[in-house]
C-alpha cells in the first residue's frame, strides 16, 4: 500500500511541479490505474530491455516478490504482479534488497541480492533459458559462499560490468564490521569474500 502511495504522491508533485513551469493551474488527476501492494521493508527494480520494470519487494508474509511495470507509470504503464518468488524462510524480515540486470554479449540476466535469516548474503539468479534459480543448494549462486553479513546492517549494494561479465556485491561483514566488504564474480564463479574498505 505504501509503495502505490508513494507512486501516487510522486506522480501528483511531478505533475503539479510541470503545470507550475508551464503557467497551467489545472488540477492534477490521481492515475486510476492504482493496485494495491501488501509489501514490507525494501523496494528494487531494474529496466529490462523491453522496457520493462521487473520490481521486487518482500510481501507481507516474508517472501520476496516480483511485479512488471509495462512501461513508464506518468506514460500510463500498468503494474502486474509476477509471483513471489524467494520464499519467506530464505529471507531476513525487512531485509534490504537489491538487483542488477543486463543484456549483453557476455550477460543475459536478472541477479537478486538480499539476506537470509541466518544473515547470509544471498542471491537469486535470473537467466532466459533457466528461469530463476537460487536457495541453499544453488551451487552458482553467492549464497554458496556462506557469508554472514553483521547483524543489523542494512548496507547492500551490487553492479555489473558488462564487458567483462564481472559483478560485485557490497555489504557490512560479520567479521569486519567496521568496514564495508565486497564479494567478486570476475566471470568465473564467485571468489569467496572478501576485499575490505576501511571507512
């Protein structure tokens, strides 16, 4: 609900910030096109090449779902939910949550990052000719490397270099928690964790 809200908030001060530059007073008309969401904690999205916004967000019974926006919501795009998808017994309550996507010669693909209730970082991995593919037994996946984040922390970050198939993940270590880690992929498979930056 408070994810529609802050659509319909931010899409009413665009619109009125526009009418105010042009001279226009007209009144701003809430989009009808309003779908309730049962969502706690964390939003994510990534833009697919078709254009697409595949957004992901833990539900209200501690699952992590995925929803598709057809196009641009102020051009009329229409909001969808998928399916949820990370069940909620591999996901940490308000866990932060994040996704980098791309397509390219050497990367097709929708990555997910969150953490598990055991503070394991932990990944969902999203491939055209596979589907999504992750848990405990996904051997390709970040959560395979059993890293445990600090307790508490609610750093994540995660991107993708493209030319090279490479990805990195940031976060806060259990066992160097003054720091921020980050976790490698540099097109081989996950390196184990981790390289430290001192604050």
């Amino acid at each position: 609900m408070f994810f529609i809200q802050l659509l319909t908030v931010l899409y009413m001060f665009t619109a009125v910030r526009a009418s105010t530059r042009l001279g226009n007073s007209t009144a701003v008309v809430p989009s009808p096109n309003l779908v309730p969401i049962a969502h706690m904690g964390n939003v994510a999205s990534v833009q697919i090449t078709t254009g697409d916004t595949r957004i992901f967000f833990q539900d209200s019974t501690g699952a992590i779902t995925s929803g598709r926006i057809t196009a641009p919501i102020l051009g009329g795009g229409t909001y969808a939910p998928i399916r949820a998808f990370i069940p909620a017994s591999e996901v940490l309550p308000n866990t932060p949550i994040v996704t980098i996507t791309a397509n390219t010669a050497t990367y097709t693909g929708i990555r997910v990052y969150f953490f598990s209730p055991e503070n394991v970082l932990s990944e969902y991995i999203w491939a055209p000719t596979t589907g999504f593919s992750g848990g405990p037994s996904c051997t390709k996946c970040l959560t395979a490397q059993g890293i445990v984040v600090q307790n508490g922390s609610e750093v994540l970050y995660a991107m993708v270099n493209t030319a090279f198939n490479q990805f990195r993940v940031g976060f806060v270590s259990a066992g160097q928690p003054a720091t921020i880690s980050e976790a490698e992929n540099l097109g081989g498979g996950w390196g184990g964790c981790c390289i430290c930056l001192k604050a």
